[in-house]
DNA sequence: GTCAATACTTTGTAATGACATATTGACGTA
DNA sequence: TACGTCAATATGTCATTACAAAGTATTGAC
C-alpha cells in the first residue's frame, strides 16, 4: 500500500525534535482518516528516507505512536495503524483539568481549609507519624451549576500555601504546578459505595445513592508525597474513561 | 552518591535484552530498598561504563524505568529514585488474570452463551449494523466461593468458537490468546449505579446496593473489534487498583 | 500436489560519535 | 554584597552502521 501522503516537511530549526514533528503527522494523518485502521506503512527505512531521517530517529517517532495504541508493530511483518483516536492515555491528570479540558468550566467551593492532626490512614499515606499536622482541605466541585464530587485532600504542612481564594478560582493541582511542584507518580483507588445522608444532602442526591470513590496518593518528582485525596463523584454524572494499551 | 551496586553480570547471549537485564537488575534494587527514593544514580555515561555498555542501551534500560514511574530524570540535574513500588501499570488485562495473578483462584459460572441480534448500542461499539448477529455471553465470576462480577460480552460470530466448558475453565482472554488473537487497546469507562432487585439475587446483595460497572470495548492487532462488554461488580468486594505516570 | 528448506523482508538490539541544551555552582566584577 | 557570566555536568537529540531474529513467501524435492 503506498502512502502518497502530502507531508509538510520538517523543521529542523525548531526546538520541537524531529522525531516529534514526525510523530505528530502521522498521528493527524491517522485521525484525519488518511490512515485508517488496518493500513500497513511503509517500512521504517523507507518512512525514515522519505522524511530524510536517520532510523534511529523514524523509529523514535513510530515508538511513540505504538505506546499511544495508535500503531502496532510485528517484527517480519511491518507497522500497521490499530486506532484511530485515542482518548487520552491515563495520565496523571486532576478533576478540574480534565473539566476544562471537556469545556466544561468547573466551579469550586471550599468547605473546608484548616490544619488538622493526621489520623492513622492519613499519615500511613503521606507517610507522616499520626498526630502530624497536615493541612486539610474539603471542597466541592461543580459543572454547569450542578454539584459533581466532594473532594478532601491531606497534605504537608510545609508544602505550600494554599488561600482560600486561590483554590476557588482553580484547581489544586494547578496551584501546585505554579509552587514549582512536580507531580510524577500516583496510585489510585476506584471504587463505590453507598452515600450517607450528608453526602447526599451536599450532592444533591437521595440517600444511599451511588457514589463512585476515588483515593489517591500523588508523589514528587523526589520521591516526597505530595497530597493524599480521597473523593466522591456522583454515579449519576461522572464516570472515569481511559485507554488501555496492551503488551 | 556513589553506587557500591553488586551487579549480576549480564548475559549477553541469553535471548532477554541487555537493556531489560539492566532495567530489571535496578528495579529490584529499587524495591529491595538498596536504592530508596530520593538517591541520585550516576550519570548514564558512567553507568554504561560500570555495566559495559553503550550509552543508548543504557539510556533505554533508564527510560523505560523512568515510563514505570520509578525513576525522574531532569537534564542538567540527574536521575533520581522516585518511587519504591509500582502497584503495577494499568495494563489490559482481564479480570480472571488479575485475579489469578493475586492468587484468588476465581471460577466462573456461564449463565448465557448464545447468538443474538445486536441491538444499537452493541452494534456501534462493534462496529456492526444493529441486527447483525454476534456471541452473547453472560458469566458470573466468584473468588473464594463469593459472587463477585456479573460480566456481559459480545463478540462477532466469525472470531472465535467459544464453548461454554472452555469459559468455566479459563478467561475469555485467555481464550482469545489461544485463538491467536491479539488484544491490543481497549477503551474503557469506570462508573457506578445501585444494583437491581436480579443483579443484586445473582450477586448476595441487597437491592439498591452500590455496583461498580465497567464497559469496554477491546481492540486487536489490526484495529478489528474484538470484544465490547459492560460489567457490574460487588463495590464492597472489588475496586480498581493502578499507579498513574504524569509528564 | 504436498511439504519442507530456504531466501527475503521487516523490525529488534546494540555500538559509536557528535552536537545541543538545561541546570547548577563558582567566579569575578560592579 | 549583589549580580551577571561562564564553565562544568548531565541529559536530550540525531546520524551511521552492523547484526540478530521473526514472519512471510518462494522454491525445490519427493
């Protein structure tokens, strides 16, 4: 199958690295449908003598798409498209991004904003003794005037201060972002349960309704625990959605 | 901070590569607390050299820690330890291996195996016209004698024969593996809802009772359709467990 | 005509070399 | 002392080359 695709020709003065400009086309062409699923490319040397790069380099830009599943590759066999688009790889990644990503323009209320005394579960998970003080914020989230999810978030004290104002106007992890914080690792929990007639009241929903949870604990780019999280979402107008890629 | 590290000698005949012998040889001195979170490892120059190997090879065995979340490089600064454990990668795997790999020893109850018309929302997830006959399966799985998921599937006809003895004795991607089909990207959407009056008969609980559900649709190597299903699980035996890596 | 050995295609792994760029810290100067 | 500059250090990008291994197709023998 030839690929008589028009390619804008790379820029090899732009601080973006060639392997990436290479990836990106091929990713627009796939999910512009010039590359549908199941078309086989070219071979990696051919591809890599079009765009008049080194393998290494095609390589690197095919690599990337195949840890997207978007492309899969069979050594014998060749590069062949699987996917057309993809959702967006499970990233690291928080509520109100994710909100103002979709359009949605999120709210936020802050219930809560103190320092508390970390209890057994808190401090195993920012791996404090129990007793420390942590800073403890409670908030609910809103889209479209609707409440969405209630969140609580445990973190040190010494991280970083966090107004009451700031948080209102955006998200944590923004302002996590703009302290210089970086967010790497993160282990979470999904689960449901049944909410008790508080949460429901604050949610807006019947008593025993639904709720999904979800527990986090994000860590640094050193290795420090960041903030521990445990939320609720209502069943009834959130859900989570990833893509999985195999092998 | 030097790197006193009692290496394994590699293998370079053995058929595992040396960027993953290496990658392994860190990731268990990373788990098994030689290296804690926070160390800085030597500059991936030296270490190819300590190894005896090129830098590339050596920059791949890092990289590929560094996508597990285990390792954070920054240019100009250096490889750090992030994080001691890695629960394990949000992979697509089933829920028979991962019980299986958590040493459950699930089984399985087929209640439906049969060929019915898709209706609308099987035949888009599909990618069939609506009507279009497809293998309809209904499982209940149990582990440790307790009903935990009420798992539904639908398949195209043509793919697979899938005989119920074979479905109480292994996974269904087990199944597809052994049939030579290759699962490649899936998508999926976590959520939750209360349990009707028969969903919650079929699985011990009562009615209204939190489930979490999960749909998803699977993809093979070459972009075909494979499998689309949409699941319920007990919420108060079952949750979804991954590590997230940003950046 | 069938089956097995072989050749070819394609990706996978690895080494070597070169230059670019971000970061830190030290040094020197105002 | 404060600030800017520069050097040292580390990772990031890219090219070139060679060989290994897997899968497919072809060819040849029986």
């Amino acid at each position: 199958m030839p690929e008589p695709l028009l390619r804008v020709p790379l820029d090899r003065t732009s601080p973006v690295p060639l392997y990436f400009q290479v990836a990106q086309q091929l990713e627009h062409a796939i999910e512009a449908g010039a590359l549908p699923p199941g078309t086989r490319l070219d071979n990696e040397i051919q591809l890599a003598d079009d765009y008049g790069l080194s393998r290494p380099t095609m390589r690197r830009a095919i690599q990337y798409l195949v840890e997207r599943g978007l492309l899969v590759r069979r050594r014998g066999v060749g590069t062949q498209v699987v996917h057309a688009k993809v959702k967006r790889q499970v990233e690291l990644s928080s509520l109100y991004d994710d909100l103002t990503a979709a359009g949605q323009r999120p709210t936020t209320q802050v219930l809560v904003n103190t320092v508390v005394p970390a209890d057994g579960t808190v401090g195993t998970a920012l791996g404090l003794p129990a007793g420390t003080a942590v800073v403890f914020l409670e908030r609910l989230r809103l889209a479209g005037g609707e409440p969405l999810a209630r969140m609580r978030n445990y973190l040190p004290t010494e991280l970083v201060e966090l107004p009451t104002a700031a948080l209102e106007e955006r998200g944590l992890y923004q302002l996590l972002r703009a302290a210089g914080i970086h967010l790497r690792v993160a282990t979470q929990v999904v689960g449901a349960r049944a909410a008790t007639a508080t949460e429901a009241r604050l949610l807006g929903e019947a008593r025993g309704a639904p709720l999904l949870t979800m527990s986090r604990t994000a860590y640094d780019d050193s290795g420090r625990v960041v903030e521990f999280g445990t939320h609720i979402y209502r069943a009834s107008r959130y859900s989570f959605e990833h893509t999985l890629v195999g092998r």
